[in-house]
C-alpha cells in the first residue's frame, strides 16, 4: 500500500475543517459552569456520562457546593448522593473532594493556570485538564476523546491507536488558534452526524470522500457503520438544516448591527475563514 503525501492530509485537514464551519459556524461548552472550578468539577464528572445528565446534576450540586473550599468541607456520604445518577459516584466523590483540598491547601482554593498543575490534581488525567485548560483559559488545547479519536481514523487524519498521538497529529494538521472551537465542532460532528452506529458513510457530508473505501467497506461488513433508517436521516438533515438557519440569523444580526451603526459590515464567514487560510 502507498503510503499517503503529509500534502494530501494537510489539505484534507483544510477542507473539513471548512466543512465543519459551515454546518457548526456557532459553538460552546457542553457542560455548564460559571467558574473554572465548576467547570472542573463537572468534567470529572462527565467520565462515563452523558453531557446532559452531568448538566441536570450540576446545578443542585453547586448551588450546595460551587467552590473548593466548600466541597472540600462536604460530607463524603451527601456528596455520593447528589451525584449517584451520573455513575461512579463512590470514586467520583472521593476524587472531587480530594482534587478540591488540593486546591485549598496549594492553589489558595483556585484552579491553576497551568496544565502540568491540573493533571497533577486528583482525579484529573490529560483530556480532563485539557478540557478546563481549552475552556476555563482559553489556552489553545486539542482534548481527545472517543468522538475525535474515531473521526480522526475514519478521515485519515490519524492511524494511532491512542489518543496522546492523535492529539499530536491533529495538532499539527490543524492551526493552533483553531484548536479550542474544532475540537467541540468534531465532538459535536461525531454524536450528531458521524456517529458510531447507524452512520452510511456515503451520505456523510465527510466520509463520502475522506474515509478510503476499504475502510467504508470494511464498517458496513462489521456493522459497525449500519445504514441509517429514515428516521434517523430526516433527523440528521433536521440538525443540519437548524445549524445553517443559526448561522444565518447570526448573520443577519451583524449585518443590521452595521447599518445601523453605519459601519462597513463584518466580513462573512466564508470570506473570514478564506482570510484565515491564506
């Protein structure tokens, strides 16, 4: 087998990074928070747990809780409680009260500005501190997970078998000011659109030109990538269909936000993102 050009990764890398833009223009955190901490916090918890349900808990969770200093303080056996429904509570409990006396006895009650500092803290591997560092920060970071890890093999933008070297060769296909947005725009790509079953790669918007066709083959023989029902599709074009709607609200927002402040226009995001490219 040839091995492939680093020339024609590098521009496969380009036009789906243009693909993504376009049908996720607009993205933000999954997990909801108003601090650093919380965002921390929600993150351990989100281990083996869905978004939403790590959304529905935290509320009750912070509004006990929402620093530090006063999870450190919580009684074990009330904290296991008000997280049970996101699973793994027993570890997860002890981990958030001992990554929060961390933070009070060496950070003064803060989360660290440092990723070296945050992996260190109890509880917390590389993607978890990548994610608080991406999202708390703004600091450029490429956390991988399962969604990434399998994008990343299906477009042949990585053939690693773990994430650490995924996330090194992404990082190195992709800008680093782009990191932050394209790794939500790929979690979000690969649960919405790309999924793990139920997915025909060729309606796909990318793997109907980037996965190779072995691989294609080879996902429809092992029913890894089954053909979507009706159903499944008129939900996908659904999203899909709300995503540009959003992106064209947004833009007409700006575009009266101009008039009426007499100012030339914003550049469209084509035009932005051509800019970005040049």
């Amino acid at each position: 087998m040839t091995a492939e050009a680093p020339t024609e990764r590098a521009a496969r890398a380009v036009r789906i990074q243009h693909i993504l833009d376009e049908h996720i223009p607009d993205i933000k955190p999954f997990l909801d928070h108003t601090t650093p901490y919380q965002l921390l916090v929600a993150t351990i918890l989100s281990a083996q747990c869905t978004d939403a349900r790590v959304n529905q808990i935290t509320p009750g969770l912070f509004a006990v809780a929402p620093d530090a200093p006063t999870m450190m303080g919580m009684h074990l056996g009330a904290l296991k409680k008000l997280i049970k429904p996101c699973g793994l509570a027993p570890a997860k409990a002890r981990n958030i009260r001992a990554m929060s006396k961390v933070l009070v006895e060496r950070h003064g009650g803060q989360v660290p500005h440092d990723l070296a500092a945050l992996e260190q803290l109890p509880g917390v591997g590389h993607k978890t501190a990548s994610v608080v560092f991406a999202q708390a920060f703004d600091e450029p970071s490429f956390p991988v997970d399962t969604h990434i890890h399998r994008l990343a093999g299906r477009w042949r933008l990585s053939h690693a078998r773990n994430v650490e070297q995924v996330e090194r060769d992404l990082q190195r296909l992709f800008p680093r000011e782009t990191w932050n947005r394209l790794h939500l725009q790929l979690i979000h790509f690969g649960r919405t659109v790309c999924t793990a079953k139920g997915h025909d790669p060729a309606t796909c918007p990318v793997c109907s030109w980037a996965m190779s066709p072995a691989r294609a083959a080879a996902e429809l023989r092992q029913n890894n990538s089954k053909p979507e029902s009706p159903r499944l599709r008129a939900a996908r074009k659904l999203r899909l269909a709300e995503a540009k709607k959003r992106a064209a609200k947004k833009r007409r927002a700006e575009l009266a936000a101009a008039r009426a402040a007499g100012t030339a226009p914003p550049p469209s995001p084509r035009a932005r993102r051509e800019a970005r490219d040049r």
